[in-house]
C-alpha cells in the first residue's frame, strides 16, 4: 500500500530587524513534532540589521528555511502580500502567519493546525478562554483594549482577538481573497485580510495563546503607526463590500 502523503505547511514570517531573534525562533519552529511537512518562508524588509542574511545562511543549511528579501515598497503590509504570494507558489494547504519576534510562540502552532481541520481561517486569541495577554506595561494594554472596542464596533467580525497577527489559513482563503486588491501597506493588512474573509464566509475560528511581549529588539509599533493604522482600517472598510465579495466566493 502506497504511503499517505502528509499535508504541507508553510509559516510566514514578515520581519524588519529582528536578528536576535529570527535564529532561534526558526530552529524552534523545525523542532516542532508535527505531522505535517513543514517550510518556513521568511519575507525580510531587506533589515539594516542582517536578519535576510542570517535566514540566507539557514537556508543553505537547510532546505525546510526559504528567505524573501523585499528592497521596494516596505511596511508590514505590503511584507505580509509579498510573503502569501511567495507561499503559494509553494503550493501548502495550511499557511500560518506570525511575527518574528517571539510574541507568538511556535508552541501553539499545532493548535492553530489542530483547529484548522474545522475553520478556514483560525486566529491565535490572546481574549478568549485560555489565553493571556503577558508583560506589556498598563498604556500598551488600555492601548490595545480600545483598539480592540474600535475596530469590534466598526467591523462587527465575530472574532474577540481582532487584531492578532497569529493565524492559521487555509490555502483556498488566500486563493480567493485576492491579495493584488488589498491595499494595506502597514500593520492594518491582519484586519483588511481577516475583514475581506469574514465578507467572504469563510468559516473563521479562535484558539487561546499566551502573547509575550518581546525580550530582544526594538518594538516597531508607536503612536504614528496607530493612527495611520485605524485610518487605513476606515478606508478599506468603505472599500469592500458584502456583495461583491460574495459574488467572489461563488
């Protein structure tokens, strides 16, 4: 009898200056008891600091390690459409997203799998049950519980943890949610991606994680990036509309 060929993840990493962390953070994704064949893609903004060149010296070691080094039109956003189209072409069926900096621990990534079974979309929840919300001082925290309300009241996704960049696709929800359309250039690109997939229908779920504040690097969030970030979420939400992108999901 034929041996069952295992599913393909990849996990995407956008990152700008994290070369205290990328290393350690990609072994300790390999090291993963999965029953998946497992890549890591990550997508660098060509990092003053050498990250690309550390994930290049990685993946000459080890052929499960891909580097996307991105010398035009930086930001998290346009990182983040440049590494899903990067990761298609790899051709997964699940695709996991997170940030390079620890705050999201590989540990729950077999969580964010297991649920993947039941939801095309799951999103790691610092706000439901189970899940924590660690180290950050009390500004960082009532920034983030007042994001949170705003975007819940003006979005009306069904998701407690809205703004997590932990998550867990199935490849048919980047297939079709179409990537050239979103126009998110920074950090708001995880709410045009979950907004334009909820519009879709697609079946969205959450698991609880346990969010760390980072221990190495230099944190690229600030107030100025806030704002652009919640006017950014206003102007696309006048974009999409349901629809049109039912009509997509046809």
């Amino acid at each position: 009898m034929e041996k069952e060929k295992k599913k393909q993840v990849t996990v995407l990493i956008p990152t700008y200056n994290e070369k205290e962390n990328i290393e350690e953070l990609i072994q300790e994704i390999l090291n993963l008891s999965l029953d998946f064949d497992l890549t890591v893609l990550v997508a660098d903004d060509d990092s003053p600091d050498g990250t690309g060149e550390i994930v290049q010296k990685l993946s000459q070691k080890d052929k499960r390690v891909q580097v996307l080094v991105r010398k035009k039109r930086r930001g998290r956003g346009a990182g983040g459409i440049d590494g899903f189209k990067a990761v298609l072409k790899l051709k997964p069926d699940y695709v996991v997203e997170m940030d390079g900096d620890f705050s999201h621990q590989p540990r729950f990534i077999p969580l964010l799998l297991d649920k993947a079974e039941k939801y095309d979309l799951v999103i790691g929840s610092r706000f439901i049950k189970g899940g924590k919300d660690l180290d950050r001082n009390f500004i960082r925290k009532m920034i983030t519980l007042l994001v949170r309300k705003f975007i819940r009241h003006q979005f009306r996704i069904p998701i407690k943890d809205v703004s997590s960049g932990f998550r867990c696709f199935k490849k048919e929800v980047l297939e079709r949610i179409d990537l050239d359309d979103l126009i998110s250039v920074g950090p708001s690109v995880v709410l045009e991606t979950l907004y334009k997939a909820y519009l879709m229908d697609f079946e969205i779920g959450e698991v609880p994680i346990v969010f760390v504040d980072r221990k190495k690097g230099k944190t690229k969030l600030n107030l100025l990036t806030l704002i652009e970030t919640l006017i950014m979420a206003l102007k696309f939400k006048k974009l999409y509309t349901s629809e049109k992108l039912s009509s997509e999901r046809i």
